[in-house]
C-alpha cells in the first residue's frame, strides 16, 4: 500500500521551485535555470513538437498550448494557474522549448517567456535561425 511520502506533492515541488532554488542561485537564476532546461531537454527528448504539451503537464509546469507557428517562430501559452507564485522564473521553461525545438529542426533555436500576469499565463516566443544548423 502506497502512503503520501512515497510520491511528491505540489507543495513539495513548489518549495524547491520557489524558494530552494532561488536562494542557492541568487542573482543567476534565470540564466542557470535556462541553460537547465537546455540540459532537461537533452535528458528528456520528446520526439515530435506535439508532445511537448504533455511533458509540461507531466513536469508539474502547466498546461501548454501552442497557439501559432510560422516558418521560423512558434507562440505558446502556459497557464501559470497551477503555482501559486506569480513571480517564478520561467526560464526554465523557455530553454526547455529552445532546446527541444533545436533538436528537432536541426537549427538554432532560443525562447524568451513574457508573463502575463493579468492573464495567468506566460507566452513563450520559440525563434530559430534557418540560417543557422546545428
């Protein structure tokens, strides 16, 4: 029989995410956290752009939704309804997304999350190089 401690909690993970992190990476926390999700991406390929909305829900993140693509650029939402903190970082996020989309178009990708605090969500601007392989 499976009791609470075996399995975290939203809590738990807010904790970490919130306030663990923060302090240990102070004034570098976006830049660490994006290079992180660059390294989260390499360790967790997804193997086609539609499943990125289920890892960000498996992940705890939030619910991810593409919103339009282009040749060269994607839009996302994520609803940040999830946390109770409007204030996290979502660097993490966007290098997660870069990294995933560089590996999957083979061309220089980077993200940049703009929150939309007035909203609940944070949008998510996926931009690669054509020019640019990897």
């Amino acid at each position: 029989m499976k009791n609470a401690y075996n399995s975290p909690t939203q809590f738990g993970y807010e904790i970490l995410r919130d306030f663990v992190l923060p302090s240990i990476l102070g004034p570098h926390e976006d830049e660490i956290l994006y290079w992180t999700g660059k390294d989260v991406a390499r360790k967790f390929p997804v193997f086609t752009i539609d499943e990125l909305p289920t890892f960000f829900m498996e992940a705890g993140w939030g619910q991810l939704t593409l919103k339009s693509s282009v040749k060269d650029e994607a839009f996302y939402l994520m609803d940040m309804a999830q946390t109770n903190n409007q204030s996290r970082s979502c660097h993490l996020e966007a290098g997660f997304l870069a990294e995933q989309y560089q590996k999957l178009n083979g061309f220089l990708t980077e993200c940049f999350g703009e929150k939309k605090l007035a909203d609940g969500h944070v949008q998510f601007h996926v931009k690669w190089d054509l020019k640019e392989k990897c």
